[in-house]
C-alpha cells in the first residue's frame, strides 16, 4: 500500500513538474519571440539613424557651400563698385539726353496722368482714360487704370 500511494504521489509531483516545465517552456518561447521582435525593432531603428545621419551630413555640407557662397557674393558686391565707377554710372551725356514726352497718346491734346495695369505705361490723360480698352502704347488689355501725381 505505501508504494501505491508513493507512486500516485510520485506520479501527481511529476504532473505538477511536467505542467510547470510546460508553462515555463511557452514562457521562454514568449520572451524569445519578443526578444526577437525587439532585434527586428532595433535594427530597423538602427537603419533610420543611419539614414538620417546621412542626410544630415548632406545638409552641413550645403550649408557650408551655400555660407561659402552667400560670402564670396557679398565679398565681391563689396568691391564691384569703386568711386570711379559709381561717377560714371551717374554721368549723363547732355547729346543722348531726350525730354520725355507726356502728352496724352490718344488725344495728344493734354498731359498723360493715366496708368494703364497691368502693362504699367503712363500714357493717356484722364479724359481719354474712360474711353481706353487697351494700352495705346503696347496693345496689352486695360484691366485697370491708376491716375499718378507727377512732380512738375
């Protein structure tokens, strides 16, 4: 009878084991699959960190360039004009100087005051202004008319 008894303990300790063995067994399987998916993850991250550290190097270096540019412009801006230069871009030669012209392209009667838009010639007066579909000057459609102050 004891060894009876011994074997059904025996037998119901080994049940308990093999069911603990089994749950420890799905559990390791579980950390495992995670572990795995955990690999996949951190690669992937890895790859986007090696993507975007390239395209950040790329970006210092056109900022670089794009600085190295921004001051050689302003460099060379700085000595393009010398005084002599700036004299002779304000002389006027008194032979080739014409008066400009501001009479009224349609009536050439009275002074033109009109701004044509979009073609921006100054060249109706305001009389004419209202009869004008487009420009006397370029041919290009009036969209609007804008009447200008000009200085006497």
């Amino acid at each position: 009878m004891l060894s009876e008894h011994h074997r059904i303990t025996h037998d119901a300790a080994e049940e308990r084991v093999a069911k603990k063995l089994k749950e420890r067994e799905l559990e390791l399987q579980q950390n495992m699959n995670k572990n795995l998916e955990l690999k996949e993850m951190a690669s992937h991250y890895k790859a986007e960190k090696e993507k975007v550290h390239d395209r950040v190097k790329f970006l210092e270096q056109v900022t670089k360039s794009l600085q190295y540019r921004l001051r050689d412009a302003v460099e060379s801006r700085r000595y393009a004009e010398t005084p002599q230069d700036d004299a002779q871009s304000s002389f006027t030669d008194p032979d080739r100087v014409r008066p400009v012209k501001l009479e009224c392209k349609v009536c050439e009667e009275r002074v033109a005051m009109v701004m044509m838009w979009p073609c921006r010639h100054v060249c109706v007066c305001v009389q004419c202004d209202a009869a004008v579909k487009e420009c006397p000057v370029c041919g290009s459609v009036k969209r609007t008319s804008v009447e200008v102050c000009i200085p006497a």
